[in-house]
C-alpha cells in the first residue's frame, strides 16, 4: 500500500495570506481615521458612528486572524523565516488595529475637539495614510 503526501500536507499551509489579510485589515483600520477626524470638525454623528462601527468590526476580523494564526502556527514547521519572528510582525499589526480601534473609541465619545487642534490632527491624520 502507498502512502502519498503532498508538500502542503508535510509542511502545513502557508501563514503567509492570512498575515497578509490581517495587514490589510490593520491598514484599513487607519484608514478610517482622516475620515473621522473630519466628521468629529464636521459634528457627524451619524458619520463619525458609521466610520467607528467600520472600525471595530474589521478590527474584531484581525482579532479574529490574529487568534487563528497565534493558535495554528506550530513550533515544527518549517518556513523561510523564524516562526518568532513571524508572531513579532503579526504582534506589532495587531497592536496597530487595536490602537486604531481605542482611537475611534475615544473620538467617538468626545465630539469636543478644540478648533486650534483642527490642522494639527487634520495633518497627523492625513500623514497616517
């Protein structure tokens, strides 16, 4: 009786797309935050709303890939570059949506921003994209 087994079953998948789409999904989060900015000056609510709720729910899909990877990368396979280095990359991502996400938290609760603060925060923003 022969036995075949493929590459992909002798080296597991590869952590590469799905550390891609947690990336992604990290970007996307700060792309959101120039966008909210301008609808907490505005007084938006219901923009400022929309964009917090966009935020969380793809910061919650990076938790989600961020969980799924920590979780399934084993200690024996083998990959072109350490598996330590690998969860360091995947932990700073994941740092970036979470910050990304108190961020949206925070400016969703407090619509007072002072308007000296508007090209400040309109700059720092529109250098985060």
């Amino acid at each position: 009786m022969t036995t075949t087994i493929s590459f992909k079953q002798l080296l597991g998948g590869s952590p590469f797309p799905p550390m891609l789409e947690h990336m992604e999904l990290a970007a996307q989060c700060v792309e959101q935050m120039s966008p909210m900015i301008h609808a907490v000056f505005d007084k938006d609510e219901s923009k400022l709303h929309e964009l917090r709720t966009i935020v969380f729910d793809m910061e919650t899909k990076a938790d989600h890939i961020y969980d799924q990877l920590s979780a399934n990368l084993p200690q024996t396979k083998y990959l072109p570059v350490h598996r330590h280095d690998l969860i360091a990359v995947l932990q700073q991502q994941e740092m970036i949506a979470d910050l990304a996400q108190d961020i949206a938290g925070i400016i969703s609760i407090n619509l007072d921003i002072a308007p000296e603060l508007r090209e400040t925060l309109l700059n720092l923003s529109a250098k985060s994209q």
